[in-house]
C-alpha cells in the first residue's frame, strides 16, 4: 500500500465475527487492545482522543466477514520496530477472527525505518554481475559437515560460478562446525575460488544467536571478508536485522524461519 503523509499510520484487518457477534464492537475493541488495553468506559476522555485507534471504515466483505481500516496517531506508533509490530499485530493475534492484510505507512515512519541497506542493485555489485540475469544461490547442508567439508562445497560452488553461497539456516553453533570456524574456512574457500575463475562469488554466513553474541559473530563474519549475513528476522528479531543493515555496512539476507 502507498505511504500516508499524515500523522496516522493505516492498518486493514479482515474481520470475521461469529454468529450475533457485533462487527463495529470488534473493530472497536482491536482499537482499544492495541493501545490503552482497558474498557472504554474506564479510559480517561483526554486519553481516548489522542492514543486509541480510530475506526477510519468498516465495510462487509460478504458473510460473516468485515473489513476495517483502523488509524492511529503517530504518538501511539512510535518510531521503534518493536513498538510499531506490537501495535500492528500485538495482543489481538492471540484473538480468533482478526487477520492484518494491509498497512499504509506513514511517510515520517518509513523514512525513519529505512529499507534495504543494498537492495537489487547493491546485492548485484557485491557479486560484481553488471547484466541483467537471475542471481543463482545455493545453501551449505547439512547440518553435521565439518567446518572443513562445508568449506569444500563453498570452494566447488564458487568454481562452479554460483553468486551467493550462504548457510543453511539450521547451521548455528554446532559442535561439528563452529560458527568461527566455518565462517573463516568458507570464507577463505571462496576468495581462494574468486582468485582461479576472476568470479565474485559470496559467502553469507547464518546468524543464529540472539543479542549480546549476535554482535561477535557479526564482527568475526566481517572480519573473515565476508560481505553479507543471513539472519531469520523474527528467531533473532526484526529490530536486530535492522541494526545490523544500518550499522555493519554488511548486506542481509532474510531466512523466512517461522513466518509462514
């Protein structure tokens, strides 16, 4: 959806209500969980106004099911990811009949939130490929290779001509490859392929510690050379991707773990 210069961030939920169950009360209720979290009745007048959601429309879907369109003001939003996810999708996703299908951003958030540190085009210059083709990727797997077999495929995958070569997301710390182990042998695989075939081809190491480790291992992954990270936004946290993309000048691959 297109960004809002507004103060009011736009969130669309697909309501479906049981049987004598009251769709603007529905709506209304998301409004008020997602923020103040107390019955109407009992939040102050001044309160109400500026911090609870405001139902902008709600229109049938056809059957049981609504579509709201509920706004909130800035100063409810907030400028931090974490805050921003709580109230998107917070206490009433463990609330039957409620589904997000949609955000209109507010400009001021987007700008302060960012985007990629790469995108398309900064991924295709990491991998030195000026035309315009697919960028081919493979996966280290699996799991229980030695730090020295894994570096093996990294080698053969890059003579191969293969762009991005990355962990596969199970590999984590394991006793049979340990993540400072295998990220400097593959790493050092790959420059030694680079340096036969002229190739560019990238190894992106997997993240799969939380924070404080998580900051290590993005120090020994640049420090081995690597140019990019993989990470599983919602195992490590949306915001610490964030933080790596807008600190670490390293790019960042998303793993999809857990968001399906």
């Amino acid at each position: 959806m297109p960004a809002f210069s507004d103060d009011r961030l736009r969130i669309t939920y697909q309501l479906t209500c049981m049987p004598g169950e009251d769709p603007e009360a529905k709506a209304r209720d998301i409004a008020f969980e997602q923020t103040v979290e107390l019955p109407p009745a009992i939040v102050p007048p001044e309160i109400a106004a500026r911090m609870v959601g405001r139902v902008d429309t709600l229109d049938p879907l056809g059957g049981s099911r609504w579509q709201a369109v509920i706004s909130y003001d800035r100063v409810t939003v907030g400028i931090e990811v974490p805050q921003v996810v709580n109230l998107l999708f917070g206490n009433i996703s463990m609330k039957s009949g409620i589904l997000l299908t949609g955000i209109s951003w507010q400009t001021p958030l987007l700008e302060r939130l960012g985007g990629p540190a790469y995108g398309i085009d900064g991924v295709r210059g990491l991998c030195g490929i000026a035309e315009r083709r697919p960028l081919v990727c493979t996966a280290l797997k699996p799991v229980g290779l030695s730090a020295a077999e894994l570096a093996d495929l990294c080698f053969r995958f890059a003579l191969g001509g293969i762009d991005i070569i990355k962990d596969d997301h199970n590999l984590g710390d394991q006793e049979s490859a340990r993540f400072r182990e295998r990220v400097a042998r593959c790493q050092d695989a790959v420059a030694r392929a680079n340096a036969q075939t002229g190739s560019t081809s990238v190894y992106f190491p997997n993240l799969a510690n939380g924070s404080p480790a998580v900051t290590e291992q993005v120090e020994l992954a640049r420090a081995a050379g690597c140019r990019g990270v993989m990470v599983s936004p919602l195992i490590v946290g949306l915001d610490t991707m964030r933080w790596i993309a807008r600190t670490t000048r390293l790019a960042v691959l998303a793993h999809p773990s857990m968001s399906g």
